[in-house]
C-alpha cells in the first residue's frame, strides 16, 4: 500500500529539513510598518518580536495619538507576520490548500 517504508522514511526526513530551513527563514524575515503618514515606524521579526520602534519627535507630547498608532503599527506588523506563515506553509504544501478551496 505504501511502498517501500524506507522511502517514506527518507521522505519524512526531507520534509521535516524543509521545514526546518522554512522556520529558520520566516523567522529571519524582518517586516516594517509605517503609521500616521510614517510617524511610526515598527519592525517585527518573524518570529512576532517587536525589534525596533521609531517615533517622530512631534508626536512625543500627544500620548493618546502615540497610543493609537503604535497598536495600528503593530496589530498591522502581526497580521503581514501571519500571513507570511500561512502563505510559506501553503508553499510548502505544493499550493494546496488543505482547508478546500481558495
């Protein structure tokens, strides 16, 4: 039914270097995003860490719109994280989509 067991075995191997090497990858990614006309500015690792944040001076003194534009910068960062994930997994299914149709 299966074949030769060895094969599938060595098959099972490769699959779990390429995944491997994808994780490695994704998590060397780095994604940026800009907020309120690029007054902020984070950048995310793959791996969702938050690695860098810049602040335009003038929004130092106005708290409450620093607020609201870092959560937008960085809800934003996670989400382009996410689908990076889920578009290399797709990848590595050989485009098919396990969930059915797109």
């Amino acid at each position: 039914m299966f074949g030769n067991l060895g094969d599938m075995g060595k098959m099972l191997e490769g699959m779990q270097e390429n995944a491997k090497k994808l994780q490695a990858e994704l998590e060397s990614k780095i994604f940026k995003v800009k907020s309120g006309g690029g007054m902020v500015e984070v950048e995310m690792n793959g791996k969702g860490e938050v690695i860098d944040i810049n602040i335009d001076d003038s929004l130092l003194g106005d708290k409450e719109s620093l607020q609201i534009l870092l959560i937008g910068a960085i809800n934003d960062a996670n989400k382009m994280v996410e689908q990076n994930r889920q578009n290399s997994a797709f990848g590595m299914l050989g485009g098919i989509n396990p969930f059915g149709s797109k």
